[in-house]
C-alpha cells in the first residue's frame, strides 16, 4: 500500500532502490498468508525461488534439509498440517535472499521442536538482515530484542 503522505524511499548503502523492485528486497511470513494448495512441496518452492533468489544459493534439496521435509517433497501442501505449513511459510521468508523479514506470530502452530528450528534459524538471522517481529508472546523474540509497545503510540 503506498504512503498517503509525504514521501518513502528505499536504499541500500546509500543507493536508492525503485520502489518497483523493493518486493525483492522484503520476505514475510504471517498465519494467514496463503500457500498454494495445489502445489506440492517441492513446487511451491520452485515457484517462490523463481520469483525470489535464495540465501546463500541454496537449492531445493538444501531447504528441503534445513526445514526437515524432504520425506514430504512430492506431497501436496492441502494435506499438511497446519504447523507443517507454517515451517513452509517461515523457510520461504528465512532462506529468501531479503534486507528485510517481517514476522506476524510466527510460532503459531509450531510444535515444541519447530518453535525450536524457528529460534535457532531467526538466531542466524539477526545477523543479516533486520527483523521485525509482530507478536504478543514474548518467547518469539530472540533473547536481545529492541521491542516497541505500539500502544505507547496511540
């Protein structure tokens, strides 16, 4: 959605980026964002890193480890389950080549040890790029996170 006033710009050690191309520069990640049901797995990723380069080049078979869904490549997204396809949705905005990640809630529906992949893969990443998180449950921050109330902005 544009600024209804005033005047945004993009940059990137000082070069402006044209506010068409900064959807490359962006992952997010959110409950209600849909996968395509469609797709299986390993296409839904062909089709989001067609648009979008991975970080650090990896391939398919790489995120396919790192997210621990290889077993379920050829599987259709409409039957996994909710926490399956909230792991999809977080390695789609995590191993997107991106200056900035946006986050809303992102442990819903993870099990014990996905919220655990969720923290040590967001660990990594406060290292390279900002990540803004938007969440009411403490224990999706990381350990050191500059937190703002928006409340103390009404």
């Amino acid at each position: 959605m544009p600024q209804s006033t005033g005047s945004l710009k993009y940059s990137v050690q000082g070069s402006e980026i044209p506010v068409e191309e900064v959807f490359t520069r962006i992952s997010i990640a959110t409950p209600y964002m849909e996968l395509i049901e469609e797709f299986t797995l390993l296409e839904q990723l062909r089709f989001h890193f067609s648009l979008k380069p991975a970080r650090n080049g990896m391939n398919e078979m790489e995120i396919l480890e790192k997210i621990s869904l290889a077993h379920a490549k050829d599987k259709y997204i409409s039957n996994f389950s909710s926490g399956m396809k909230q792991r999809v949705k977080l390695a789609l905005a995590f191993f997107s080549e991106a200056d900035i990640l946006f986050l809303d809630e992102p442990g819903t529906n993870l099990d014990s040890q996905s919220f655990d992949w969720y923290l040590r893969n967001l660990e990594q990443l406060i290292r390279k790029c900002l990540v803004v998180i938007a969440s009411n449950q403490p224990s999706e921050y990381p350990f050191n996170a500059q937190k703002i109330d928006i409340m103390s902005f009404k």
